[in-house]
C-alpha cells in the first residue's frame, strides 16, 4: 500500500512537470512594443495578451478566430523573413485589453501552428477595406539599452587612491587621447554621420526608385523640427538593426527617422516605407526603405 501511495505522488508530480513548461514558453517569447504604420505604439503587455489567447484557442473558436493567415498582401509577403510554406494564424490585439467577441479592430499578432500550439512570428495592422483587406507588417520598438556606470566601491577605491597616480594618470590621460583621435580618424571614413555634417543632402534610390533631393530634404527638415513622436509617432528613435547587421555600417550614434514622401511633406497617415535617418544632433545620416517583416534597407544617396 505504500508502494502505491508512493506511486501515485510520483505520477502527480511528473504530470505537474509535463504541464507547467507551456506558460514559461509563453513568458520566453521575444515580444515587445510595436508600432504600426497608422503612427499607434502597441504596448508589449497586449501584444502577449493577444499571443497568449492565440495559443490557448483552436481555430474558429471565437468567430473565426484564431484565424489561419496566408502572409500574402496581394503578390508580395507581409512577413518577409517567414519562409514559404509556413503554416500561420492570427488573433486580434486589444489595447488595453484582450479580444473575447465582436469588432477585431485591425491590429493582429501572428503565431505558427509550432507543437500544436504556436510560437510568436510578428505584429501587423489591416490596412485595407473591412473585408479582404490588406495586411501590413508593424515595426519592432527597440529600447535603448541603460548605461552602466561605476559602481559607488570603484568610485572609493578611485578617491581613497588619491595623489598616488601621479604621473600614471597623465600617461592614462594621453594614451586615452590618443585612443580617440585614432577612433575619430577611422569614423571620418565609415560614419556616415561625419560626412553628413557637410549637408551632403541628395536624392536617394532605394531598389529601383528615385527619391528627389528635394523630398529627402523636406524629410529631413520636418525630422529636425519635431521632438521624437511629435507627429503619429514620428520622429521616433532607431535602432540601426535589421537582424544582426548595421542598416549604416560603423554608426553607432543614438539616430532616429521619419517619413519620406514622394512628392511632399509627411504629416499623419500611413507613413509609406521610405525613411530619412538623422541623429540627435540634426545631421543627415542616411536614407533607408522599410521591408517587410519590419527589416530596412539602406538606399543610395546620390551626388546631385
């Protein structure tokens, strides 16, 4: 008989086992906040709300939801680094709260069928008519990351030193001057941020098309005349990432972006997918163009 007690509290506790990973994969997921191309932040708290629904829910089970998503925008992917053939499905995101019946609204999170149940494949707003529509794929929000300083024991340990550096400091001092100046020489040739402060403002083309001098300008004044999200969101910062490569090789300025738009000056709506990219000190970076799937571009600045 105490065998089998015994037995019978060892099942118990290797179903708990079996059963308590789902919830951690849903808390491991990379999520964040996204912004969409109507200029509105959705918070990361909602996007998992919705996730988390997506993946407890069968197909149809609140009206056609969890739906099944063909990542297709007329000819051309929604999520373009989403192989073919992959399985989706989507579920409607509430702000500041969760969908339970009713109107969708028109932003969704996408997940895959992954065991049964899915992992998290992106964010994207409906942006056409009310029915048969067209999806367009939301831009990751990347955070800055906090500056780490020294901690109050190395700040002692510096005083309690005191006159005791006496000479090794002066050379730390001109070793680390020296450092720089060979650092700034290496930027004069990669930053493009350094040779922006010559205004070098042109046209730009970005996969086969031409943007005029004069929109890339109007862009770039409209970014310099704005704190960030001063219009539906822009300017807002940016993380000169697409993937794990540079979108401006050897920047590594805090930059921003904003709106380019063919023939005038963006100021609301739907941004378009070409961006003028500035940094924190008003000066011309670079132009780039948003794929889908929320990676960018670099486009050519030409010599006008």
């Amino acid at each position: 008989m105490l065998f089998d007690m015994k037995s019978i509290v060892l099942y118990g506790l290797m179903a708990l086992a079996h059963a308590s990973p789902f919830p951690e994969l849903s808390k491991r997921a990379k999520l964040s906040d996204f912004q969409c191309p109507d200029g509105i932040t959705l918070s990361e708290d909602d996007i998992r709300e919705a996730f988390q629904e997506c993946r407890r829910l069968n197909d149809g089970a609140i009206g056609k939801y969890p739906a099944k998503f063909g990542n297709k925008n007329n000819n051309q992917k929604v999520f373009g680094n989403i192989p073919d053939g992959t399985d989706l499905r989507e579920f409607p995101i509430i702000v500041g709260g969760k969908y339970t019946t009713g109107v969708p609204g028109k932003y969704r999170v996408v997940t895959d069928y992954k065991d049964n149940r899915g992992d998290f494949r992106g964010v994207m707003q409906h942006t056409g008519a009310a029915a048969g529509g067209a999806y367009t794929a939301c831009t990751r929000v990347t955070k800055p990351k906090p500056e780490t300083g020294k901690d109050k024991g190395d700040k002692d340990k510096n005083d309690k030193d005191g006159d005791k550096k006496g000479n090794n400091e002066k050379r730390s001092v001109q070793a680390t001057e020296v450092e720089i100046v060979k650092e700034s020489t290496s930027h004069t040739v990669n930053d493009l941020a350094t040779r922006a402060k010559k205004k070098k403002i042109g046209s730009a083309t970005c996969d086969g098309v031409t943007l005029s001098k004069d929109d890339v300008g109007s862009a770039f004044k409209e970014c310099n005349k704005w704190d960030d999200r001063g219009v539906g969101g822009y300017p807002h910062k940016f993380g000169n990432a697409s993937g794990k490569t540079q979108v401006f090789q050897g920047v590594t300025k805090d930059l921003r972006e904003y709106p380019i738009i063919e023939g005038g000056t963006w100021i609301g709506g739907v941004p378009g997918k070409y961006r003028v990219v500035t940094d924190y000190k008003k000066n011309f970076v670079g132009v780039m163009v948003e794929n889908a799937g929320a990676s960018f571009t670099r486009c050519t600045i030409n010599a006008d």
